[in-house]
C-alpha cells in the first residue's frame, strides 16, 4: 500500500468518522462504499473490514453522547441486544448467499431513503402535519424496538454499514423520538451489535488489517471531531447532511 494510497484511507476515514458520528450511522455507509470503488476489495472482505471501522466508531461515539447526556439508554440496549442475532444471520447470508445483487440492494436503500428525508427536511413545508417532536425527555418504551432491533442485525453484517442510516429515521419519523437523541441512542446501539459483528467477522477472515488499522485511527480522530460538531449543529441539518450523503453513494453504487 502505497504512501498516497494510506493518506486517502485515512482522510476518506477521518471524515467518514466525523459525519458518521454527528448523524448517528457509525460511518460504515461511506467507508464500505469507498472501499468496493477505489479499492476494489472483494465484498465479504469490505463488508466485513467496514464493520469492524464501524464498531470503532460506535464506541467513541457512544462514550462521547453519553457524556453529553443525550442516549435515551433503554431503547439502546434493547435494540443493541435484539440485534445481536441478527448479526449471526447476516454474516451467514453474506458468506453463501452473496452476488451482484448487493450493489443493488445497497444503491436502492441508500438512494431511496436519502430522498426521503430530503423530502422530510426542505425549507419549505409542503403540508401542516404536526412537526416531530423535540422535547428532550426519552419515549416510552415499545415492543416494536425488538424486530426493529432484529432487523439492523443482519443488515448490519450483511452490508456490514453498521445499519444507523436506516435506524436514526426509524427513530425520528415511526417513533417520534428528537433527532439528536436518535442519532446518539443509535450510535450507543451500534456500539452493542456491532461488537458482536465484528467478532463474528474476524472469526471468518472477511477483514484487511491493513485496511482496519488505518481507518480505525481516521475513523477514531474523525468519531472526536464529530462529537464536537454535533453539540451546536441545528436537528433539521444533521437530517440534510444524511440525506446528501445517501443520495450521492447510492447513486454512485448503481454504477459499479
């Protein structure tokens, strides 16, 4: 690996920590992605390597929010912990059940729901519907947390981005919870479900040391400096600096 070659994994890592941290989706949605185009790493080894930076990013996250009092803890744990099943799934499928149709499935997902929250989150309103709400106090707890759980286990393994891009919206928009306190109770989730991830991926060998050990130093300067954005950037931003980033990767993945 060349000299030029490292300064790119780690800047394409530094920022991918940061925007993964201040909108609470662990930065494996632009990490995997940057993997599979310039690198061309086989998908299992991205998939498996992305997840690892993920889990890096989710426990630097996870301690930062939790100083800034802001994860809503029950609705963590619990959808960390329903997700860890998941995760054994997701690995299963991607070891024997893996083909080109993972760059479909990645590029319609990231694409459809970045114009989603696009729609969501344009200045002008386009109807009164009652706004999400912003109060600070955590929701109640919901049964629903547990298949929501379930189901960002295998997608985490599977596409191995950690599955906070799709989480925070869950959060926001199904279960009204604010943006900010989504983004931070889905960084602490990843930070339970990914650990047991990435173990299952290391067991496998789909990992590149190299490649993990690089990004992990980006990913954790990156995670530090995102923490410290996130304290003053306004909720309807972090919703457009998510939605920018889906559009642009899933439309790219329909290329490859």
């Amino acid at each position: 690996m060349t000299l030029s070659v490292i300064l790119i994994l780690l800047l394409i890592s530094i920022f991918a920590g940061a925007y993964g941290t201040i909108i609470g989706a662990g930065g494996g949605f632009i990490f995997v992605p940057f993997l599979l185009i310039l690198f061309g790493l086989e998908p299992r080894i991205a998939a498996g390597s992305g997840l690892v930076i993920v889990m890096i990013n989710a426990i630097i996250g996870a301690i930062g929010y939790t100083k800034q009092k802001k994860i809503a803890f029950n609705q963590g744990i619990t959808i960390g912990i329903s997700a860890i099943p998941g995760t054994f799934i997701g690995s299963w499928l991607l070891q024997h059940y893996f083909s080109n149709a993972f760059y479909i499935i990645f590029a319609i997902l990231l694409s459809v729901l970045g114009f989603f929250l696009l729609f969501k989150n344009l200045p002008i309103k386009f109807n009164k519907k009652k706004p999400v709400r912003t109060s600070t106090a955590s929701p109640s707890f919901n049964y629903w947390y547990i298949p929501l759980g379930f189901l960002m286990g295998i997608i985490s393994n599977y596409l191995g981005i950690g599955g906070g891009w799709l989480l925070v919206p869950i959060l926001i928009y199904i279960f009204k919870m604010p943006p900010k306190e989504a983004t931070s109770t889905s960084v602490f989730s990843l930070l339970i479900y990914t650990t047991v991830g990435a173990i299952t991926q290391i067991s496998m060998g789909n990992l590149n040391w190299m490649i993990v050990i690089i990004g992990g130093i980006g990913i954790a300067i990156g995670a530090k400096i995102g923490l410290k954005i996130a304290e003053f950037i306004p909720e309807k931003l972090i919703m457009q600096l998510l939605s920018a980033v889906l559009i642009i990767m899933g439309i790219r993945m329909f290329f490859m």
